[in-house]
C-alpha cells in the first residue's frame, strides 16, 4: 500500500556518518499525538548522539489517530466533507489521500466515533455509521484506487450497515420499506437492495484496520463484547446479537460470504461483517497496515536503534499494538535493530516484553507521580529517558 512518490520521512541527513535511529511513536492519549512524541523522543536521541541521523514516523495502530499519523508523514491535504454522527446530527468529518491519489483513508472515529456523541445519552440501539458511508462516497468520487478504513472508537453495533446506506445501498423489510438506522433496524432486515450502491464502490481495493480478533456474533462477537461500552445492557446485548446474526444470515445469502465466525469481524460494532460481503474487503492487522503506509520497512534497513512508545505498555501492546508492529517489522529489516520502548507506564514483565522481540521497556515516570503531574512533564520526560536509553544502546555498540 505504501504510495509512490511519497515524501521522504523527517530526517536529520546532515551527518550520514552518524548511526541512524528511527523514532516511531503512537501517541500518548490525554497528553500528546504522535508526531509531538516523536519530537520529543529525537530530541533526547540528539542530546545522546549529536551526529545521529534521525528519522521520526508518526505511527498508530489502525484505530483513532491513524489519520493524524498518516498525514503527519504524507504531508497531504486535510480533505473534509458533510455528513452525519452516530446518532444522525450535522457533523463534519476529514479524510485524506496518499501523495499519488492512490490510496483513500477513512477513519470511522471522524463521523461515527463514541466521542462525538458523549455528550448525548448513549444510544446502542440506534447509533450508527451511515456518517462514515458518506466518508467513503466522497473518497471514492475523488478517484482513489484503494480505500483504507481505520476500525476504531466506533460508538455503533450496526454491522456496518450504515456504511453501506451511505454507499447508496437499502436495507428492507419484508414489507419492502427501508429500516432504521442502527442495530435495532438490523433485527426487521430482509432484504438487501445495492442497486444504489455507488458505481465505484467494488472497482477499489478495501482494506480494513483492525486490532481485534472476535468474531461477529456469539459469546466473543461484536455485541457481547464491545456493546456494554457503547451503553447496551444485557438484554440489548441479547438483542443486537441476534439482530446481527440476522444481518450476517441475510449477507449469506445475498453474497455467498459467510462472516458470522471471520475473525476480527466483530471490530468496530461489526463494520467488517458488511464490508467484507459486500465489498471483499480485507482484514488487516492495524499497526502492520500503517507500517507500510507509512514506509517503516524500507527506513529501518540500516537502523541502529528503533525508539517507539505508547501510553501504557502492557499485555495488550503486544497484541497487534504499535510495538508490536514496530518489533515485527525491525524483526524482518537486514539490520535487525534493537527495539526499545517508551512508556507513560510499563507493566509487561521483561520476559514477556523480550518474547515479543522488544530488548527493553522503559517508563517515563521518575517514581511515584501523581498522573496529573506526569501528563504535564510527559514531553520532558520522553527527552529525558530517550537520551538515556540512546546512549546506553549506542554505548554497547
């Protein structure tokens, strides 16, 4: 996926001679984005190695962020269009393309993210992604050859069946009339009309970014596990996961592609199911996808170091997280370079964080700190364990 004639990453190539060391940060939520955590990081390497050759890509997992993290290394316009949230109001939602038009990026947060709507009630039932449907529309007029949709922060369990309403598809009853929107509509479906369906829509490449792997229905499925966060008690939990076997059911028969047990379906309130019927979208690990997009493989062939970070490094982050794509892809580079991460908290042991192909894990707080306190010292922090952590590796060099 990665685009051609793509910007070169930022780098500091005044003095090739020095070892090379890539920065390549998620953010740290509440406190910084990506690309300030990088800054900060490179910042503390050149304080170690002042003849460092630093290259810093923002990076992210696929979820909310994704598209900062992108743009921050495309460095391509901010497109917007008007559409909807998750619970039917106005809303304006940003998109972007790779620097060669190519690839369309869709991050589902912008139009149908659980923040947008936190200050409503929380709606399980009707909430819904027809906003993000119209994203898509407007990447596809713009003439992409490939849509990359980033799953994440989603405050819907609609199957993705609001994303295909704003592709121009109906959803019907048995009495032929259109359903509502959301999970509860998805109970009454029978019928799939995509007659409507925008005429690029299965001419693309879709690629899906997900960091889960539950299927779409059943005790692991999308509504049992996801749909709590979203509002649903258990007897909607009951309801929409029996509304989304439904959909799955009705998706069956009208595309011959069975989804109820793919894994990573149940992602994002199981906007894979839809898409991947519909569409033959792909699943793709998140961090491995934005690896590529952003060029991670190619900059690291002659690494020394490889500095990356999050929030809080635990069992999760090496489960298709940022460090776990970051470590994967070093694994694979010829140079094979150390990586090192740095955290707001560290709570993997050292064994497991060695198992997953990370030499170390550092945390940014000098002991016992109120959060409020370390969330203002964040950016001096990650300097000051970067400069530590550089000379210490570039020592046993």
């Amino acid at each position: 996926m990665t685009p051609t004639n793509q910007p070169e990453p930022t780098s500091d190539v005044a003095a090739p001679a020095g070892p090379h060391v890539v920065v390549v940060p998620d953010s740290f939520k509440g406190s910084l984005d990506a690309g300030q955590v990088a800054a900060a990081l490179r910042e503390g390497v050149l304080a170690a190695a002042p003849d460092a050759r630093v290259t810093c890509l923002a990076m992210a997992d696929g979820g909310e962020g994704t598209l900062d993290a992108l743009l921050s290394t495309w460095l391509t316009p901010v497109r917007t269009v008007t559409t909807c949230d998750a619970v039917g109001r106005p809303a304006t939602a940003r998109w972007a393309t790779s620097p060669d038009g190519r690839v369309g990026v869709v991050e589902l947060a912008e139009a149908s993210g659980l923040p947008a709507v936190s200050d409503q009630p929380l709606q399980p039932l009707h909430a819904h992604t027809r906003g993000t449907g119209d994203v898509a529309a407007a990447v596809l007029d713009a003439g992409v050859e490939e849509v990359l949709v980033c799953l994440g922060g989603s405050a819907s369990t609609d199957g993705g069946a609001g994303i295909l309403t704003g592709l121009g598809a109906r959803l019907l009853d048995a009495e032929g009339r259109v359903v509502p929107d959301g999970g509860e509509g998805l109970a009454g479906v029978a019928a799939l009309d995509l007659d409507g369906l925008h005429p690029r829509a299965r001419q693309v490449r879709w690629r899906l970014a997900v960091d889960v792997s539950n299927p779409l229905v059943g005790e692991l499925g999308s509504a049992a596990v996801f749909a709590p966060q979203k509002g649903a008690g258990p007897g909607q939990v009951a309801f929409l996961d029996e509304a989304l076997t439904r959909w799955a059911n009705l998706l069956e028969r009208e595309t011959g592609v069975r989804v109820h047990e793919l894994p990573g379906a149940g992602a994002a309130g199981g906007v894979p199911a839809a898409l991947a019927a519909v569409l033959g979208a792909g699943l793709e690990p998140g961090a491995a996808l934005v690896a590529e997009a952003v060029g991670l493989p190619a900059v690291l062939d002659d690494a020394a170091l490889v500095l990356t970070g999050e929030g809080s490094f635990d069992s999760q982050s090496v489960r298709g997280k940022v460090a776990d794509g970051v470590a994967r892809v070093a694994a694979a580079s010829p140079a094979r370079p150390p990586v090192v991460v740095v955290a707001g908290q560290v709570l993997l042991p050292a064994d497991q964080t060695r198992a997953a192909g990370i030499a170390a894990a550092f945390s940014i707080a000098p002991g016992p700190i109120d959060l409020d306190d370390l969330l203002g010292r964040t950016a001096g922090r990650l300097t000051e364990v970067a400069a530590s952590v550089t000379s210490l590796v570039l020592a046993a060099r």
